[in-house]
C-alpha cells in the first residue's frame, strides 16, 4: 500500500535497531540525495526490500518524490538506476559492495556496517562525522532509541518524530 510516499507494511522500527545511530547516515544521505544501496548475502530478496522501504519512512512524508528514487531489489542485468540522483536500492549480489563509484553509502546488512565512497561533493564532506549537523542529529536518534528501548514508542509515533525533525 502506498500512500504520498509512505510505505504502511515497513518498519523504521526495525532499521534503526539493526542499525543503531548510524541510521542518520542513510537519513542524511537520503535528504542531500546522494546514492544508497543495501546489501545483503544471507537475507532474503523480500527483507533486503523491507530495509529499503523502511527507510523511505525517515522524509516522507514531509518530502514527496522519494519513491520514485526506490529500487527495492537490483540485479545486474539491468544497472539503468544508476542514472536515477539519489537512488536507495537493494541487492543480494557483493559486486555491489565494491563497486564504490556506484554509490555514496553501501549499507551492509548482515554485518551492520557502512561504507562510503569517499568522494568528495559539492558540501566538501566525506564523513557524516564531518557534517555540521552531526551532532544535532545524534541528539535526535538517542532520544528516538532510548524510547524504543524502552518499548515506550510505536513506529508511527518514530514515523512523527521523524517528520518533524526534517522540517526543524
């Protein structure tokens, strides 16, 4: 079910456990559209999918279009997303992992760790760490976990926090 770019069946519950504060990578990546992939070796091609569609719920709503950037499962037999500014896309095929000048972020699932590409853009950051709201964000995602560890917090009150925070 899609709705202004929501994606109701997927769980930014789920992300931001498996990837603890490093989920404001894939957030800040996905505001200055850059190039998202997730990978997996061991997950099916569905839960890979889920990964991506969750993190869609961090911008939209408030930003539309989102979905028209979504590839929740890529092959090599056809890399035409490639061309598509800011893609989030995911794959089961390592290729990808090392193909560094497909994308800006490759998150790896299984063993929850990101890579960058290490190409310097037109904000002149290479590292997230870098970025003048680092801190900012972090502030952000402890709250968000400190709630979820608390089992005091549902996703859609997440998808809110989210949503607000992208229009602060």
């Amino acid at each position: 079910y899609i709705d202004f770019d929501r994606v109701m069946s997927c769980s930014l519950k789920d992300l931001i456990i498996k990837f603890g504060p490093k989920v404001m990578y894939i957030y800040s990546h996905m505001l200055q559209e850059k190039r998202i992939i997730f990978s997996s070796k061991q997950m099916s091609t569905f839960k890979i999918a889920h990964f991506v569609f969750a993190c869609i719920e961090m911008v939209a709503p408030p930003l539309a279009g989102v979905l028209k950037r979504v590839y929740p499962f890529v092959t090599l037999n056809n890399l035409s997303f490639l061309d598509v500014k800011g893609f989030i896309a995911g794959t089961s095929n390592q290729i990808f992992e090392y193909r560094k000048d497909w994308y800006d972020i490759c998150c790896e699932i299984d063993g929850v760790k990101m890579s960058f590409s290490k190409q310097k853009d037109d904000t002149g950051y290479v590292n997230p760490e870098e970025e003048p709201w680092f801190d900012l964000d972090q502030n952000f995602i402890y709250r968000v976990i400190k709630r979820i560890k608390q089992q005091t917090i549902s996703n859609e009150e997440i998808q809110h926090m989210f949503a607000a925070y992208t229009q602060t």
